[in-house]
C-alpha cells in the first residue's frame, strides 16, 4: 500500500449514507480511503437528514425484498459493534384497494419471500390500528419486521467508524473536477488528491460532479415536503403505544402514494409525506415553493387519520433524485471502470445504506458483487442518457 499521503486507494465523493458506508466498509478493509463532502457536517442540504426513515421488505419487486434480507443483518451488526439503536420494530402497515396491482404486488412478495405477515380484514383493522381509518374496499396486510431507523444517528455512526478505521474525512470540500486515468485525480475547492478507484455518490449533484467524466445520467432532482401533524390527544400516535408505519400504494386521488411514521422525532408530532416532489435544482432548493403535495396530505389525514390536525405543525425539506424505473445506479462508469457510481436512490435508498456500501465497495475493489446487479446497470438506460453508453 503506498505512502504517499495523497495517494489513496480508494475516493468517495459525496458523505450521505451511501458514500458513508461505502467509505467505512473499504476503510474496514483495510483500504486507505478518503471520504469528501461539499458542506459542513452535519447538513440538511441533501437527502440523508433527518431524524427517522422506515426499513421494510415490502416492496413490488422480489430483488429488493431478498436484498434487504442481509440489510437487516448488517444494520443489527452496525448496532453492536457501535453501541448503539439504531432500528426499533414497529412493524409496517401497507393499505391500498385489495385488487389493486400495486398492493397486490408486495402482498405477494412478502409472501414469496417468507417475510413475517399479518393480513387485516375491515372488520378487525380498527381494533389492531385504533385512530386511523382503512378506506372501503382497501386491504391491509402489516409487514412485521419493519419498523424505524434513526437516521441521523445511523449516518454520524457510519462516519465515526469509518474515521476509528482510520479512514479520512474532509468536509467543506466541494469537488470541481475529476481527471479520470489509471490514478483518477480528484480536485476539490481546497486542494487535489489522487486515488486507484473513485466511488460518486453525491446524491443531486452526480451528474455534475459525472460531467467531466463525460457521462451524463436521466436523473431528476425533486424537493419533497416533510410534514410533521399535531395529534389532538397526545401519545395515540406514539412508538412507544406500538402505533405502526405505514404505506399507502394508491388512494382516492390519482397516484396518492404516502407515507407515516409514528411520533417519536417531534414530541406529540407524527410524520407524514406524500412520495411524490416538484422539480428543484439542489443548490437553489428554497426557490421550489410547490404545496401541491401539502394539499393532497391534509386531505387524506382529514378522511382516514381523524386523530390528527388537518393541517401540517412543521414542513421541512428533503431532495429525492429518481431514476426513470426509481431503481438505483449501482454500476462502474461505461468508459472508466475504475469510477463506480451510486446514485438515484429515488427516495428509497437509506434502508439499504449497509448494503450499499458493500456493494459499491466490491465494484470499487473489481470484485464479483454479492447481489445480481442488472436491474441497477447503466446500460438500461440505452437512449436516454445524454453520452453513449
């Protein structure tokens, strides 16, 4: 391993939660690795803040089912060699019309998978779910071993282990060009640095940091509002009185898809988010004002959360960066193996950040990785991205 101090084995760019734990799992393989970040952190500015995600295996696509599968297993191994909880099982409500593809869809997926269920009908869902209402002629089936992951506590863990690995990371350093090469060259606004592979996962800047790369992704950046509702009776909605999340896959107005959480970040505050933004450019994210969402929301908790205030307490922000299909980008750069990207997470990602991290760090070291990649290579992209692929 070389001495040379500005010589590393490995470079990632961008300090949310996938590079975090891509930076931390090479770090821990002993590879000499250096972790940067554009802002000061912690920060608000991308997609990896915030207090709370959900983890669940419900989903419409077996492939993300049996990933998490291991993902549970990392994040539990994350809690025990840090010391810390960094998940609480609070299982997962998913509610859509019976018939629906959607529901449908994950409904059989759990059941492939063998992910632990529990199927509510009309007649028994206000007894095991008091203070919210199911909507005449939607089913209810609770994925069972999801729950809530605290996520600004799971990000700063990633990064102290990753720097007790004697990993380094530089903050306040944002990246204005990448020389690719046999030793790609990193130049930042303070200095430059070198390294055999490069991993980019900067969230909505990847196409810029990509631009001198010269490859160009079909990624849209959106704002999306994180609204947080007042309870009129407080707990009823709190973890600790084993109040689920919840999904909504479709609802009363055209693509209502919404999420919840139980109150725990907010005293008395139960979060609340419809999965769905606007278009924004990151580095002007104040600028996007849409309430378009805010409207849809008040609506569905007037109908089916009664227990709540119409109108939302508090409204901050978060960037999703999507993907065409809302599959990730887990893939080396067509032209330059040796710069691995991780990218359009599309709002789903942060579950998977253990498991990302172990997979982009395999493409980094040219190893075989441990899932099947195809539904999240580049060339699916054929036609769409702005250079040949």
């Amino acid at each position: 391993m070389s001495t040379d101090p500005e010589l590393f084995d490995c470079i990632v760019i961008g300090a949310g939660v996938q590079g975090s734990f891509t930076a931390y799992t090479l770090a821990k393989r002993g590879k000499r690795t250096l972790l940067l970040e554009q802002f000061v952190l912690p920060h608000t500015r991308g997609s990896s803040h915030g207090q709370t995600r959900i983890i669940r295996k419900a989903y419409t696509q077996d492939f993300y089912t049996h990933m998490m599968e291991e993902c549970y297993q990392l994040w539990a191994e994350l809690e025990k060699e840090a010391g810390v909880k960094l998940y609480r099982q609070t299982g997962l409500l998913v509610m859509g019309p019976e018939n629906s593809e959607s529901f449908l869809q994950i409904k059989g997926t759990l059941q492939r998978c063998k992910a632990p269920t529990v199927s509510l009908s009309q007649e028994d869902f206000s007894s095991h779910i008091p203070h919210m209402r199911l909507a005449p002629g939607d089913g209810a089936i609770v994925d069972v071993s999801a729950g809530v992951l605290y996520a600004d506590r799971a990000l700063k863990t990633a990064q102290d282990l990753f720097q007790e690995a004697r990993g380094v990371l530089r903050d306040q350093e944002k990246v204005v060009d990448v020389q690719p090469g046999p030793i790609v060259t990193v130049t930042t606004s303070a200095k430059s640095y070198r390294a055999h592979s490069l991993v980019i996962t900067a969230g909505p800047w990847a196409n810029r940091v990509l631009a001198p790369t010269g490859l160009q992704l079909p990624l849209e950046v959106v704002k999306i509002n994180v609204c947080y509702w007042k309870e009129k009776s407080p707990g009823s909605y709190h973890v600790k009185n084993r109040f689920p999340c919840f999904l909504l896959t479709e609802g009363e107005e055209a693509n209502e898809h919404i999420y919840g959480l139980p109150s725990n970040e907010y005293p008395g505050l139960v979060k609340i988010c419809f999965h769905m933004g606007s278009p924004a450019d990151p580095d002007h994210r104040d600028r996007q004002t849409d309430r378009s969402d805010v409207d849809i929301l008040s609506r569905y908790v007037t109908r089916c959360v009664p227990g709540l205030e119409p109108e939302p307490a508090i409204v901050e922000s978060c960037l999703y960066t999507l993907t065409p299909d809302h599959h990730f980008v887990l893939d080396s750069h067509p032209q330059h193996r040796n710069i691995v990207i991780g990218a359009g997470f599309s709002g789903h990602g942060f579950k998977f950040g253990p498991m990302i991290g172990k997979l982009l760090s395999e493409l980094s070291l040219g190893e075989e990785p441990s899932y099947d990649l195809s539904p999240f290579r580049i060339r699916r992209f054929q036609g769409l991205s702005k250079s040949a692929l």
